[in-house]
C-alpha cells in the first residue's frame, strides 16, 4: 500500500465532442514525485487533470488516484475523493466575501469538522505559507501572488497526498511566481506529490522535475 | 454544517438576485392569494350549496291504509341511511296546509278530502341525486305507496353546478401554482448562476451536492414564508376589511371549516412547499450541472 503510486492511469482513452483526447495512455505518479504537465493548448492538459478529480470520466480505461478507483467511484463518494486532494488553479476562485482565514476554514467545513481543530489547522497552513499575518484581510486586499498562497493553503488544509496545479503560476509577475514555486518545492519536500501544468518553460529549467509532455493524444515523458 | 453558514448563504443568495427574488415573491404571493381566495369563496358556496340541498324533501303520497301499514312504511323509510328524519302528514294536516297556503281560493273548495296522507323525509346534506332517485324507485314499490315526489332537477343541477366549479378550481389552483413554481426554479436558477464561481470553489475543496444545496432551499423557503405573511394579510385585509365595506350583504364570509387557522396555516405551509419544491427542482438540476474546471 505504502508503495503504491498516487496516480495510475491505465489505458486510457478519452474522447469529447467527437475528438480524441487521450488514446491508450498510461501513466504514474509515485508518492512524493514532483511532476511537471506541458503540452501545447488545447492537448488536453487540464482534461488529464479533470481526470484525477473526477471531473472527466474515461471512455475506457481506469485511473486510480491516492488508492482509490476514481472511474469506478459512485457520484456520492466524488466529493470525498477530492479531499484527498489540494487543487491550486490560475484564477485563484476564493471566496470573495469572506476573509482569508475564513476562506481556508471552509475547506474543513465542508468536512464537517470541529471549529477548534478547524482554528488550529488553518494558522498551522497560514503560517506554512508565510500569511498568518493577514488572515483576517479580505482576497482583495491581497497581491496575486499572496492570493495564491492562501489557494495553496486552503488545498494544504485536509492535508491531502496529493497536490494538483493547473497553471498555478500563469497570472503572477516572475518575483511572485518564483516564491510560489518555492513553496511548492517545500511542500514536496515534505513528502507531498506534485502534478503541475504549466507553459512556463523558463520555470520548468529552474525547477527541474520529471517533466511529463502531451502530444499526438499521448503521453511522452522528456525526463528533468 | 453549521446552521450559521447555511443562514448566511441563503441570506446572501436573497440579496444577490433581490429582483429575481421579489419577483418569484410577488408570483408565490398572487398564486396563494388567489388559492386562498378560491378555498373561500368555494367553501362558502359549497356551504350554500349544502343548505340549498338540505331544504330538499322528499314527498311520499299514501294511499288510504290503515295506521299499522303507515307505521311500518315510516320504519322502512327510516332504515334508509339518507333518511335523518320522517314527518307524518296526516289528510288533516295536509288539508290545513293547503288552506294556508291557497288562502281564500282554498276555502272556495268545499271538501278537501281527497288530498292523501304523505311522509316528508328530511335528507342527510350529502345524499346525491343518485342515492335519491334508487330509494324513490324502491319507495314506489311499497305497497301503500301511491306516489313520491322530489325536486330531482333543482338537485341535480346544483350537483352539476358543484362538480363543474370544484373541477375548475383544481384546475386553475394547479396552474397558479405550477407557474408560480417555475418562476421560483428561475429565480433560484439566477442565483445558482450568480454564484457559480463559489459553487465551484465548494466542489473543489469537496462539498457534496447536498451541502451546497442547502442555502438555496433555504432561500426558497425565505421565499415561500414572505409571500405567505403577504397573501394571508392581503387575504384578511379582503375578507375582513374590503368586502365587507363595499359588499355588506355578504358579510364577513366564514373560514372554512369555521376556524381561521386551517386556511391560514394551509396558506402559509402550500407558500412554503411552493418555495421549497422551486428551489429544490432547480439546486438539483443545476448545482451537479456546474463543472469545476
């Protein structure tokens, strides 16, 4: 169990509105690999991560994701599974109503946990990401970068094994998006799988990882 | 889930979308008035309809028989479940009523002999025109009998008249109704699509369906309780006040069932079925429609 991959696509084929988007692909995340998605747009690399969440379901094939059958999961079990994972996207979506530690508690609402384990997790992911500080700040009073932050926060709070990044960096200027990525190598530093899509190749050279690209409906590793 | 968040996210909800909200307010408001309306309006005529039906009498002429034949016609005609009470008219009485009722002409007859001895049956108020007409045909038989007679055309019209309104109640209440609900499924269709980022943002840190749902039954159900303190005050206000005032001769019309709280609380509690169901087609339809991606 303990050996196990985070993520095992196998065979998968996807195909939507007519187009195919994935033929027969293969492919593994070991835990605590840190793993870059590149591609060119419109290759599919946000399907190959609606695939994880469960947002997109294979024609054929199955996907497993942290031990779990995510092809075979039952609609009701959906939002359970995506728990389990932390989802940073481009456009931040927090909350815009509520302030910052409001927004990282809601995580560990929706679990229906208790507001005295809620308050010491979220200062505990609040200062990992270096905004204990401004916890009681609205989003909007926050950089692009900070915001980002409190996403990564926010999907560091059900202490997930597995962390997914679509473009995570696409709307920071070079200095916030070289922090961010900072915190993403402590974050896998710690022992956290990463799965990244980006087009910032510059970052890619700086950041080596297994990068992993998109072509052709398949999957080509092309190394660090 | 705290009670708290599901409050303050129907709250919001309500603001976000006020138009659309009073909108779908005003709708649930009419639809329940006009209910309100018609359950007494046609709770009074049905009333009227029952008095109406209750002075109708059923008439069984006799032929000249002995008391022991009378008595045991009296017996059979009370076995009829539909018979509350039977009153001997003896060929006295009867000459007596149709005196008073004849006037001076009546007197100008000298014997007035000939006018039979008959049984007036009283009938229970929900006895149809059907029940009636079998237990004549039976009647007739009796021996002794030599005739029964029974305004049947003035009770089957108001039977008819009765069915046909109540069939056309229900069918404009359903409509009302029907419409009303779908403006609420829009209204909270609105607010499910003014709020689609957050709905996201919920299914990304893994909220079921049902949790995000709540606030918007919530906002429903805000809905469906505004719009019945609205039609049951503008319901009073009618009855009580307007009606009256402008139509004395009806009076102060009386709740159904005599009490105020039946229609009133059935008001309030179709309001917020009305709200509720809206809300609920519309969460269910469109929150697992909104992707994350």
């Amino acid at each position: 169990m303990a050996d196990r991959p985070v993520i095992t696509f196998q065979n998968i084929t996807v195909q939507f509105d007519g187009r195919s988007i994935f033929r027969n692909v293969d492919f593994t995340l070991e835990r605590g690999e840190f793993a870059y998605l590149i591609g060119a747009t419109g290759s599919g690399k946000s399907s190959f991560l609606k695939l994880i969440y469960r947002d997109l379901i294979p024609d054929e094939g199955t996907v497993h994701v942290a031990g779990i059958n995510v092809t075979a999961l039952k609609e009701r079990h959906v939002p359970e599974l995506r728990r389990s994972l932390g989802i940073v996207f481009q456009d931040f979506q927090l909350l815009p109503d509520r302030n910052i530690y409001d927004n990282v508690a809601f995580a560990l609402e929706v679990t229906g946990k208790r507001r005295g384990v809620i308050k010491q997790r979220v200062l505990e992911v609040l200062s990992m990401v270096g905004l204990s500080h401004r916890r009681n700040n609205m989003p909007d009073d926050l950089s692009g970068g900070e915001q980002q932050r409190v996403v990564i926060a926010r999907a560091l709070a059900n202490e997930p094994q597995l962390m997914l990044a679509d473009e995570p960096t696409g709307n920071l200027d070079p200095e916030a998006a070289h922090s961010i990525m900072d915190l993403f190598k402590q974050i896998n530093n710690r022992g956290m799988a990463v799965l990244m899509v980006t087009h910032n190749y510059d970052m890619v050279k700086r950041y080596p990882y297994r990068t992993v690209k998109i072509q052709d409906e398949n999957i080509i590793d092309v190394g660090m | 889930m705290s009670l708290t968040y599901v409050i303050k996210e129907g709250v919001s909800g309500f603001r976000r979308t006020r138009l659309a909200s009073i909108t779908s307010i005003v709708a649930l408001t009419i639809a329940v008035l006009l209910v309100g309306l018609m359950a007494r309006f046609g709770y009074n005529g049905y009333e009227v309809v029952q008095t109406m039906k209750e002075s109708i009498e059923v008439e069984v002429f006799l032929l000249d028989i002995d008391s022991g034949r009378t008595d045991r016609i009296a017996a059979d005609l009370q076995s009829y479940p539909i018979v509350t009470e039977t009153e001997y008219v003896s060929k006295d009485k009867a000459e007596e009523i149709f005196r008073e009722e004849f006037g001076a002409e009546g007197e100008s007859l000298a014997d007035l002999n000939f006018l039979p001895a008959s049984y007036r049956l009283h009938l229970t108020p929900d006895a149809n025109a059907k029940e009636i007409r079998e237990m004549v045909a039976e009647v007739e038989q009796f021996q002794g009998v030599d005739e029964v007679v029974f305004n049947q055309e003035l009770l089957e019209t108001l039977e008819e008249r009765l069915e046909l309104l109540t069939m056309a109640g229900i069918g404009i209440g359903l409509f009302i109704l029907f419409t009303a609900i779908v403006l609420v499924f829009n209204t909270i269709r609105l607010t499910i699509y003014a709020k689609r980022n957050i709905i996201r943002t919920m299914k990304l840190v893994g909220a079921t369906n049902g949790f995000i749902r709540r606030p918007f039954l919530l906002e429903g159900l805000i809905q469906g309780a505004i719009a019945a303190a609205i039609a049951n005050g503008l319901h009073w206000l009618l009855f009580h006040l307007v009606i009256p005032y402008y139509i004395p001769q009806f009076g102060v019309l009386s709740w159904p069932m005599g009490e105020w709280y039946y229609l009133t609380g059935g008001m309030v509690l179709l309001s917020l079925i009305m709200g509720l169901w809206g809300s609920r087609w519309a969460a269910r339809k469109f929150i697992s429609q909104t992707a994350i991606g």
